[in-house]
C-alpha cells in the first residue's frame, strides 16, 4: 500500500457505522482509513478540512440517459459528467437508449465507450438493452462488462429501442438469470396504456388520465411471477405508482429477488402543482398526486424502495412543446438530485445518511459496483461529495451545467449546496469550475 498522500477532515462524516467527526485517510485514489477527527496528519499527507461540511460518499446514479453518440445535442458525456460532478455523483450509469447506436451489442458498447473515454469527468458504466431478437447479444454483452440489462415493457419514446412483448420478456429474462445477470425494467403494461383516455394537449390532468398507476400495477405484478418462475434477479425501473409497493413487498417477503428505484421528481413534485403547458414535467410514469407521493416516502422508510436515481433524460427545449402527448417524454435533474431528494427528506424527518443510502450505498450494491463505491470505509474508492447541508440556494435554469437548461425545477429553493466533489483523490470539481477529466469507464469486473 502506498504512503498516506491526502487527509479530508469534518466534524460529520457519514459513514456506514454512522455520521462521526473523522479523519478520512486516502493513499493511490484509495480509502485507507477512517481514524478519529483529530488523529495525526500522518508524514507527507496533506490535509483538507471541511470544518462542520458534510463529508459523503460520491453518490452512484444508476439510471442517466447521456444520449451519446446520436443525439449530443440532447445531452454528452462531457455536459452530463460535469453536471452530475457539479452535483455531487462521481459514478453514473448511462442508459442503453437514446443513443445512436443504443448499446444492444458488443460492437454498439465498444462504439459508446470509444466516445465516452476522454470525456468522461466521473466514473461510467453501461447497461446494456434487451431488445426483441437480441437474445444472442446478452450473453456477450455480459462478459464485455455490462452491468445488467434495461427491457421496455411499453414503447420507449425511439423506434430504435422496441420493447418486449410478455413472450420476448420471458426469453431475455431466461438468458439473462443463465449467467445470473440483472435485468432492469420500464414497468408499464402496454394494454393499459392503450385503453387509457389519450387525449392530448396542454392539461397535465389528461397526460396523467392517459398513464394511470394501474398501467404500472400490472405491469410490476407480471414481472413478479416472470422473476419468481425463474429465480431471476429483476428490477422496477422508476416506479411512480405507490400501489404497486404491497405487490413488491410481498414478492420479496416470498423471496422474489426485486429490487426498486425511484427518482426525485417523484418524491418531490406533485401533479397537482404542474402548470398546464409545462412539458418539463412529462416523464413516463408520470408525476402523481401527492397522497402517492407519501406512499413513496413510506417505502423508501420500510426499505420497500432501495434506490433513488435521476432518470435524468433530456432534450432539446424545441421538443418540450406545450402539448403533453407529443412533448418529449423525460426530466433533466442530474446536477440537482442530491439538493432536491434532501430538501423534501429532512423536511421529512429523514436524515442525510438515509439519503446517502439511497442514492450511494444501494445503488452501488444494485449493480455490483460496492467493492469500490457507495461507501466511506477503507478500501472503497476515495470518492466524496462535500456538502452544506443547512444552506439553501435557487435553482437558476443558467447555472446548471446539463447541455439543454430546461428544468422542473426552475426557481425551486433547495437545500444543500455541494460544496466540492472528489473522484479517487482528486477535487475535480469546486464553485463551477472542473478539472480536466479522470473518470473511468467501469464494467461489471472492474
Ligand atoms: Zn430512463
């Protein structure tokens, strides 16, 4: 091991044991030691200290759509890395879709990381997409480094991406749990979808009528019996419906191996507050009502849900129409996420380190990445945010550093102001400014 380089000190380090005053020793990018606040600055260290900042792991958002190659304009791996720095995540996961070409094979993956290796500001891993007749591709996608696979169960938003019918679900499901990989799911029955009122235009009342929960509902429970039928590790992509959580509570009381996210737009916007017209509001599921939303809240307390990610997708504003049937389908929210999800968690009574559990430590855990991230604690990567937890700032649509600043969270106040962000040792990002980048590509063995 090499000698002790850097020191980060607070007064509230949150680590797995607990929030403590501690001394974090890092040596070769590596988390070597968490000692009392005030040990000795070991010889040749520098030490950073925080004073009363909350020292946090770096947190790992599992579900980011960089759109690149194929649609830069829509986001990158250059904008999208420095927002999410900017918000405190050091390791992202970049959807298998919007890209072109979406990351369905081998060739298509080694095309998306030639793009994303000099780009990329924090950490990166892929999923890969399970696509009608792809089946041939999961396993080598698999041993390529993919951490797991997204289906559609219900049209994606890109022709390029086609979802899976119960049949084809069934067969990708049956190839992914033979080398016991992980497949992650857009959750929405496409029938119900169907036989909903479509009716279009600026009222978010019709754009909700046209995506109801039960759509999500049916959904989950034929993922259920897919997953128990075949011992399959699956899990529920942004899930915005809380009725579907006594299903998925009880599936794994059976011993179903499901898992849950969901994402802070959820948590903390409500339908009844979406203007008419405002399309940055569209995501699919939708945005419900807030007697839903305290369903999620109280998942996301028992344990139900375990992960909190941004599904952060972007577009060009042009796309953002005023109608919601045609208006891109997707909510930017990378560089906020942490800001956001702690605003509405401690005025809930939660504390950080619960958010740090769901944004960090189980997403990491999700896609087998917890070696490494997801935690303060020796031998994990030296990744960190530093956070003012009780100061508060606005949200200025120009300070975001996403490609496209359209955002739901426009003249919001938040929370929480990511002071500095750490990727192995390093600040590579503080008051808007970057270094030049240092993130890894990550793959399932790596
Ligand atoms: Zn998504």
């Amino acid at each position: 091991m090499s000698d002790a380089e850097l020191v980060l000190r607070s007064t509230r380090v949150i680590t797995p044991e607990g929030t403590r005053p501690a001394s974090v020793v890092v040596a070769g990018g590596t988390i070597t030691a968490v000692l009392p606040h005030d040990a000795d600055v070991p010889p040749g260290a520098r030490l950073e200290d925080f004073g009363d900042d909350v020292l946090l792991p770096g947190l790992v958002d599992t579900h980011v759509h960089v759109n690149d190659p194929g649609r830069t304009e829509w986001e990158g791996f250059w904008t999208a890395t420095r927002a999410a720095a900017a918000g405190g995540i050091t390791t992202l996961v970049d959807m298998p879709l919007n890209s072109l070409p979406p990351t369905t094979t081998v060739g298509n993956l080694r095309t998306k990381q030639d793009v994303a290796r000099d780009k990329a500001h924090i950490d990166v891993g892929f999923w890969g997409g399970a696509l009608p007749g792809n089946v041939k591709d999961l396993r080598p996608l698999h041993e390529a480094g993919v951490l797991g696979f997204k289906a559609f169960l219900s049209p994606s938003g890109v022709e390029e991406f086609p979802h899976l019918t119960q049949e084809e679900l069934a067969r990708s499901l049956a190839e992914i749990a033979s080398f016991d990989g992980l497949l992650v799911v857009h959750a929405e029955d496409p029938r119900h979808l169907a036989a909903a009122p479509q009716q279009g235009g600026p009222k978010y009342a019709d754009f909700l009528a046209s995506r109801p929960h039960h759509a999500e509902d049916t959904a989950v429970a034929a993922l259920i019996e897919r997953a128990r039928r075949l011992d399959a590790r699956v899990h529920v992509l942004h899930l915005s419906s809380g009725d579907a959580l006594p299903l998925i509570a009880a599936a794994r009381a059976d011993g179903v191996r499901i898992t849950v996210e969901t994402c802070p737009h959820y948590l903390t916007l409500t339908a009844e507050e979406v203007p008419d017209g405002a399309s940055e509001f569209k995501c699919c599921p939708p945005i419900r009502e807030a007697a839903n939303q305290d369903l999620l809240w109280q998942a996301l307390a028992d344990g139900t849900i375990d992960c909190v990610v941004t599904d952060h997708s972007p577009s060009t504003a042009d796309l953002k129409t005023d109608d919601f049937a045609t208006a891109w389908g997707g909510i930017s929210g990378l560089q906020l996420s942490l800001s956001a999800v702690w605003t509405e968690a401690r005025r809930r009574g939660h504390g950080l380190d619960d958010v740090v559990r769901w944004m960090s430590a189980h997403t990491a855990r999700l896609v087998g990445l917890d070696a490494r991230k997801g935690a303060v604690a020796p031998g994990r990567d030296a990744d960190f945010a530093v956070l003012a937890p009780e100061e508060t700032f606005t949200v200025d649509p120009a300070a975001l550093h996403h490609r496209n600043r359209v955002t739901a969270y426009a003249g919001r106040t938040l929370h929480g102001v990511v002071r500095s962000t750490w990727l192995r040792g390093e600040r590579i990002a503080a008051d808007g400014e970057f270094t030049a980048p240092r993130g890894r590509l990550l793959t399932r063995t790596h």
